[in-house]
C-alpha cells in the first residue's frame, strides 16, 4: 500500500526567476535553474543528475554534473562525463568538458570544448605539427618568411546561427 520508506523518491529542486541563490549547491536529481545562482553546481557522486538552466537562468560559477542543458547564461566551466544540450539562446562564457555534446543553431560558447571520455579523464587536444609541416632551418632561411605558413593553434570560439 506504500512505497518504500527505505528508498528516498526522486525529485525536482526548482530555483525560480524570482529567487537568486548565492553558494554551492549540491543535488542528486534534477535541478531547475529559472533564476540565478551565484555558485558552483555540483550533482552527488554516483548520481544520474540533470540540471537544466532554462532561457531565463544564469549561472555564475562552474556546473559539475553528468547531464546538462543549457538554454540561458553560464559563466564557468560545465564538467559533464554523460550529456550537454546547448539550446538556441544558450551562452557559455567559459570551457566546456563534455563526453557527448548537441549544440543548436543559435547558442554560443566563448571558450574551449574539451572532450572527456567515459573514463572521466580529461584528453585536452593539442596540435603538434608533423615532421612534414615543420620546415627545417636550412629550408626556412631560404624560403621568404611569409610564404611560410604555421598552423595557427587558439581557443575555439563558437557561434552557430
């Protein structure tokens, strides 16, 4: 006749558009982002959160959870091993470290996109040209400087739409 008292249910923390939050917060469910937290987000170890920060949300401070989508304002870094949902009016200030990634049209990220694998170990790419595209001292001094052309290595800034 009842549930288990045993097994507590899960929920939905909600921080409404007329409510500004200012610290960490800490959840293992879904939380709800209508109005501002000034603070890191984290999701419990060992947790299936989801945190979701609607078109009217900011967050400023670092999201640490395994699945986050993101319709508003986010200034930090997101960390997700699972899932990152970047909607249209999405704004990212900051890098992103995700494992699987779905942008649409429209959001924006002013940082790097770093990929993580299911491993959780962050695998940063970096360039480092092949023996082929470095030219050789003796070859550089006789080739005109700016004929020379060098891969050009910076921060991925991306606006789609």
């Amino acid at each position: 006749m009842f549930a288990n008292r045993n097994k507590p249910e899960a929920g939905i923390t909600l921080i409404a558009n007329n409510c500004e939050l200012t610290g960490d917060v800490h959840f293992s469910d879904q939380l709800l982002v209508n109005g501002v937290v000034s603070g890191n987000i984290y999701a419990r170890e060992g947790s299936k959160a989801v945190v979701t920060v609607s078109e009217k949300g900011c967050v400023n401070g670092d999201i640490r959870v395994p699945s986050v989508i993101v319709n508003g304002k986010v200034t930090g870094d997101i960390h997700s091993d699972r899932h990152v949902e970047l909607a249209a009016k999405a704004e990212v200030k900051g890098d992103v470290y995700y494992n699987l990634i779905e942008m649409v049209r429209g959001s924006r990220v002013d940082g790097n996109f770093v990929h993580i694998g299911a491993d959780k170990e962050a695998k940063q790419e970096t360039y480092t040209p092949s023996r082929e595209e470095t030219p050789r001292i003796e070859e550089a001094e006789e080739e005109d400087a700016t004929s020379i052309s060098k891969p050009a290595v910076s921060a991925f800034h991306t606006r789609t739409g």
